[in-house]
C-alpha cells in the first residue's frame, strides 16, 4: 500500500483560522435502547486529581491512587461493596509488585476479597476496555453492577537492569558452588550496568509516539501555528471550566505526609508568542510538535459505577447516562499509529444510526494538537474516505463548539490508563450540563488502535 506519508494533502485547508470552519449542527430524540438487550448504565464516576509527573505523587505507588478513586467513588455513590460483582481497572506501564492493581486497589480500599478483580491493558485505551469488558458482562448477565477504572503512575517507571546483567543475576542465584559463583563472576562487564529506560515508543517499529505525531502533522499539512493554537484552546478551556467548577469528578485526594490534592495541576494557558519559542521536542530542528502541544507525563487514577439499569433503578440511583455502541479499530502502527478516531467514529455512528449531526457532545482525547488536526482532516477527506476507509464518503468534522469544550488530555493530563473514564464521565456531565442527548467519546492508542463510544444522558 502506497506510504500515506506520500500525500501531504496540500488540497487541504490548512489556514490557523480552521476553528471558523465549524458549523452548529442539529440533533434527534430517538432513544438507542435496543429489544432484549439490558441497558448499561453510568451511575456516576470520578477521578483523582491529575498531576504532572513528578508532583506531589511523586512517592505513590499506582495501587495507592487507585484505591483514592475506589474510595472516592464509593463516598460519592454510597454503594454498598457487597453489591459490586466484579472490578475492572486498566494500567499500562505496570508495577511489577502490583501487576494485577486492580485486585490490590479493591483489597485496600475495603472491598470483599470475594469480589473478583482483574487488570487490562490496551496502551491510551486501557480504561475504555476495562468499560467496555464490564458492559459486556452485565449485558450478558453475567453481572449486575461492576467498578470500572484505570491508573497510572509515570512518576515511578520500572528501570530494569540490562538483558546481560539479569541473565548474570538469575544464573548466580541458581550458582550451587563457590567456584561456580566466580566463574560467573568473571564475565561480568561495565556495560552490564547500562539501564533499559522505558520509552513511549512502538516495539513494532521502535518510533516514539511523538516522532509518529510529528510524521503526521506534516503528512496533512497541520502547521505549527495551528498546533499551537488549538494547546492554547484546550488550556483556556479547561482553566475556565476549572474555575467554573465543572470538572465535578475530580475526588479531593489526601497525599500521605503532603497537603490534600484539589485540583489538576496541569492547567497552565500561555500564549502564542510564549509557546513559539519552544524547539521542536522529537523531530530537531524542523518539527512543529514541541512540550507545548503535547500532552504531558500524568499521574492520575478514574473509577465508574456501572450497572444495569433496572439494578439501579431499584437501588434508587439516578444514572447519569447509558453507555451504548462501541468500536474497536486496528490500523498501520507506522502511518496511521494516532488515527483511530478516524476509523472508529464512522463505525460506531453506523452501529447506532447516528450521524455527526446528532452528537451533542465530542470527547476525543488529545494526545498531541497535531493527532487532533490530523483526525481532523482526515475525517474531512473523501480522499481518505475512499483510499483508506474504503468508503465512498468522509464522514465530517466534528463542529468545535462541541468538541473537549471542557479542556482535554492537552490540559487536563493524561494518565494512559485512566483517560478513558475522564472521556465518559466528561461527556456525560456535559451532556446533562448542556441539555444535550448523544455524547461520542473516542480516543487513538499505541499499536495503530482506537476506540469510540457513543454515551446517551439518561432521562431528567
């Protein structure tokens, strides 16, 4: 297949007056509820505060934000633990001493060691599927009411020692004599000491995240300025619905031995002649993607209350909203590694009968500005539509009054395995916010994934 790095689509708009491009759209009334399917519900859902990396978290382990949010969940809700079938959290870079978190966080936050807990990964995505697989399982009827959630912890990555070093540790462990220890010892060499630091990068193709932002935003024309201005739109917003108050998921967290945490500490608008004296971060020294357009490294855990709705009904909750059709999409981890969005919001508007015209509300996770600008016009592309898609038409921009009007991963930060619940729960509170019906949550991962969800409010 010919390289989509060989189109620049140059036929694309590219002015920095894009977001004049958005138009309002209109929306239905019909209810998504389909015949002797269970309809899944969001009884409510919160979050701890996010940090930038190397904050006030610095000292945690992922289990102990984890358990904040099943606590804060559970003051919120008032749900009794008893009742919840089963816990589903997802991680993406693991503590080796917590692999399965998700059973560590339930233990410490009081929940029965009779409530089944286990952990998923799916890189940015880890928290949609964790959803996703409790939706499919009170669907089934397999369970009534599940915890779903995500963590993690960037300030404290596991560093492990070189290849070398460990097979000379295993092998001196399993040493049975002296003379057998020294003669391991002997081999030992300096290089052995050389850590293997993690990176954000594809073990398929051994390309960072942002180099492959960076490739993308050139591939369709998505100029530096026009990165810039839409990180400065997603700061402003977010600091405004911050100070407004909106962003009611967040759970006040109480750091062991500091201060209790409030609020997200990522949330810095600048300006424009600020940011454009920041050197490209990836591509040196012509790329347009810079620390400024990018998200940031996040500490953070989410948790949702999920039920089926006669459950919750009869508990005498008032859901928030139903959780409806999903998608899950694979595509190139070379070219296409930050495009599906792209794919998976056609799929799943299809699944549902929806049109871009009747999304009340877009959450989108922001990986950079340019993967925003990128999905942008690649969803405004019959061009795409057509050679990539296989479709005969593109399915459309979303209208920017619409979209992450509350700030996004740009801003707000982004810990990889718990974005997911922050996009449900932020289309969510904006759709009962804004008086609005259809929410579309979707969000691209490392591997060439994505994912999208369409949310319903439930009924005032």
């Amino acid at each position: 297949m010919t390289t989509i790095l060989a189109y620049p689509f140059k036929n694309l708009p590219t002015t920095s007056k894009w977001a004049l491009r958005f138009a309002v759209q209109t929306k239905t009334k019909k209810t998504l509820a389909k015949p002797n399917i269970r309809n899944v519900v969001v009884v409510d859902g919160v979050r701890t505060p996010f940090l930038l990396s190397g904050t006030s978290y610095k000292d945690l382990m992922p289990h102990d934000l984890a358990r904040a949010a099943l606590t804060g969940l559970l003051h919120r809700t008032s749900v009794p633990k008893e009742v919840v079938d089963y816990i589903i959290f997802g991680t993406v870079i693991q503590e080796v001493k917590t692999s399965n978190v998700a059973r560590e966080a339930a233990l410490g936050a009081g929940f029965s060691d009779k409530t089944p807990a286990h952990t998923v990964t799916m890189a940015c995505i880890s928290a949609n599927q964790a959803m996703t697989t409790g939706v499919g399982l009170i669907a089934s009827g397999q369970c009534d009411v599940i915890v779903a959630g995500g963590v993690e912890l960037m300030s404290d990555v596991p560093i492990r020692h070189s290849r070398k070093m460990r097979k000379l540790m295993l092998d001196l462990n399993k040493a049975k004599s002296m003379g057998q220890r020294l003669s391991l010892i002997s081999k030992f060499r300096l290089n052995f000491l050389a850590p293997e630091l993690p990176a954000v990068a594809e073990f398929s193709t051994s390309e960072t995240m942002g180099h492959s932002a960076d490739r993308l935003a050139a591939a369709f024309a998505v100029s530096r300025l026009e990165q810039d201005e839409y990180a400065l739109r997603s700061h402003s917003l977010a600091k405004k619905a911050q100070d407004e108050g909106l962003l009611s998921d967040i759970v006040p967290f109480r750091v062991p031995g500091k201060d209790t945490v409030t609020k997200d500490n990522g949330i810095r608008p600048s300006s424009l002649e600020q940011m454009a004296k920041l050197k490209p971060a990836f591509i040196k020294p012509y790329g347009t993607v810079t620390a400024a357009n990018s998200s940031f490294l996040t500490d953070g855990a989410s948790a949702m209350l999920i039920m089926a709705e006669e459950k919750a009904l009869a508990m005498g909750y008032k859901p928030k909203a139903y959780l409806r059709d999903f998608m899950y999409v694979s595509q190139d981890p070379k070219d296409q590694l930050l495009l599906g969005p792209t794919y998976a919001t056609p799929k799943v508007l299809e699944k549902a009968g929806l049109t871009m015209n009747d999304i009340d509300a877009f959450e989108f996770h922001e990986a950079f500005s340019g993967q925003i600008l990128a999905n942008f016009k690649a969803m405004d592309s019959d061009w795409f539509a057509e050679n990539y898609m296989g479709r005969k038409t593109k399915v459309g921009l979303p209208p920017l009054e619409k979209f992450n009007n509350w700030g996004g991963s740009l801003s707000l930060g982004h810990p990889f395995g718990a974005t997911g619940c922050r996009l449900v729960m932020a289309a969510a509170n904006r759709l009962r916010k804004e008086g609005g019906q259809y929410g579309l949550v979707a969000a691209c991962a490392a591997g060439g994934q994505g994912h999208a969800m369409i949310v319903e409010a439930y009924p005032k």
